[in-house]
C-alpha cells in the first residue's frame, strides 16, 4: 500500500488531495478519505496536498497512526457497515462518488466538534 490516511482526516476531509490525484483513487468514506492501495500508482502528489498532514506512505506512517495502514486496507477488501459487497476496485472515485459508510475502526472515533 503506497500511501494511507491517517487519523487527522477524520472530520476534517478536506479533499485538496482528491484535487491532486492523477488515478483518482482518493475515496470518500462518511468521515473520513481512504486511498485505494490497488489503485495508488505512489506518485505522492496527495502528500503535501492535505492541509493536517494526515497523509503519508505506508512504511512511513507515524506510530501513534500505525492502525490506519490495515484499515485503510479493510475499507476496500471487506463489506462496510450497511454495504453488503466490498468495494475492491471500483475504478474511481469520481465514478463512484461519496461512500457514506467508514471501517468500525474510524466510526468509533468519537465526533470532533
């Protein structure tokens, strides 16, 4: 998995990294964004993009955020809360537009305010 988003996004969503991305493979969960690691080409252009640096690759990923590298992962190769089929590659985010649903691990943050 090239690169992943991390707590900081959970929120916030910003989407300046959606803007950045050449294979569209930024995905909009309820709260969260997730990026598609089967889609990822690991061009690093989402990076500086996000504005609370929630961004970063996988093998670089900060400690504290190290639960996100998997989950990241789950979000497209397991069925979502509410979704009976997972997402897999679904060829885009622009194609597929808003989720609505995120892994347990990012639903049970609690809601910033």
């Amino acid at each position: 998995m090239p690169y992943v988003i991390a707590e900081p996004c959970i929120d916030i969503m910003d989407r300046s990294c959606m803007e950045e991305c050449p294979v569209d493979c930024i995905y909009e969960g309820e709260r969260k964004l997730y990026i598609n690691p089967m889609e990822c080409i690991d061009c690093g252009a989402c990076e500086p993009a996000c504005p609370v640096e929630a961004i970063s690759q996988d093998r670089n990923v900060a400690s504290e955020h190290e639960a996100f590298v998997e989950d990241n992962r789950r979000f497209f190769t397991e069925a979502l809360p509410g979704r009976d089929d997972v997402l897999g590659q679904p060829g885009g985010s622009m194609v597929l537009g808003t989720v609505g649903a995120d892994t347990e691990l990012v639903a049970a943050y609690e809601p910033r305010g």
